[in-house]
C-alpha cells in the first residue's frame, strides 16, 4: 500500500483508536472488541509489552488498518515497520524517525505544540501532524495553526470525548485520535463495553462527516 493511499484511507475513516495494555492479552483483546465495534485504524503503543507482535497480529487483516503509536525514534520505527506497521505515530517529533518512514513510504505522524515544531514536521516530509496533548488546546487552535500554516493537517489527540469529538472535526481536524475514553474498559476485562464505546464514537463521527 503506497504512502498517499494509506494517507487517504486514514483522512477518509477520520478516527483511530490508541490501543494501550499492561499485557500482549489485553492488546489484543481491546483492539479486537474495538474493531467489533467498527473501527478500522488502531494504533498499537510501544508502552505495550511484545508491542510489535500485537502489530504483526492486525498487520494482514483487510478489516483495519494498523499503525503503531509512542514511537519515540527510528530504531522503533523500523522494529514497527518490520512488523507490519501502515503508519507511525509519535508524542513528539524526530527528524530520524521522519526520514527512515519516508525512506520505507510509511506515513509519520508526530507530536507538535508549537509552530516551530509543526514546520520542521512539515520540512521533513510529514502530511498530518499530531496536536498532543489535545486537551491542552481547544478546538480554535487549528484555525490559529493554520492562519500562518495553511497546508498544514491535524490530527488532535487527548482530550477528545464524545461531547466534544464533533466539535474538533468541525473546527478543521483532518481526523482524531481516541484513547483511554473508549479503551479504558479494557483493563478490567470489560471487552463489551470497549466494542459499545467504540460504536458511539463511530456513529458521531459519521454524523458530523454526513
């Protein structure tokens, strides 16, 4: 799959899901109650033990897409990659990280709070950067943003919630990155209600993308 269409099926799904867990079982088991759910892009933390074998798991199912998230470096990166990973996702941006995803055509999502941040981003090949943490802005933060950066995608994550996931995509947000709001369940084996959060969040996106 070629860089611009992973691009396009992330902008077109315009939510993923950021999959934690204390064990391998836990992963898996959240992200599958989510995909039951019906979503179709996970990002698989590298807080997660045996992360990339949760990655390699997802990597050739045709029901989602899989990406890995806290990617700190490139060394991950590639480890990511390898296994299976469509995109990488990371809390803060690292210029190696950036040209070893473009070096293998995987789209590279990193963290920016700041303008300088968001432009080295852009010089260094990314297309969509990532606004964390979201709760520290509001969602009039990506029209400030792009005033000066017009070009520039975002993607907002922390501190989306159903009250205000409308609100982020309405204000401009290419797409939105949910985490703990729909997977907390998870932790205590409450696979059930992961897959009926993951179900409204989908039902509200499509609401305001129709």
């Amino acid at each position: 799959m070629r860089k611009y269409e992973i691009y396009k099926e992330l902008i077109d799904q315009k939510l993923t899901v950021v999959i934690r867990g204390d064990s391998y079982e836990e992963a898996v088991h959240t992200a599958e109650a989510c995909v039951r759910g019906g979503i179709q892009s996970l990002e698989i933390t590298f807080t997660i033990p045996q992360a990339d074998e949760v990655i390699r798991h997802f990597a050739d199912r045709d029901d989602v897409l899989v990406g890995a998230g806290s990617v700190l470096d490139a060394e991950t990166a590639k480890l990511a990659i390898h296994a299976g990973a469509r995109f990488v996702v990371g809390p803060n941006f690292n210029k190696e990280t950036s040209i070893l995803c473009n070096r293998y055509q995987i789209p590279y999502i990193p963290g920016c709070m700041t303008v300088n941040e968001t432009v080295a981003a852009l010089e260094s090949g990314a297309s969509i950067v990532k606004l964390f943490p979201g709760q520290a802005f509001s969602p009039s933060h990506i029209k400030a943003v792009k005033g000066p950066i017009p070009q520039v995608e975002v993607m907002p994550t922390g501190g989306v919630s159903l009250d205000n996931v409308q609100e982020w995509l309405k204000a401009g947000a290419i797409m939105v990155g949910i985490g703990g709001d729909i997977t907390k369940p998870g932790s205590i084996g409450d696979y059930e209600a992961v897959k009926e959060r993951a179900k409204a969040y989908v039902q509200a996106v499509k609401e305001c993308v129709v």
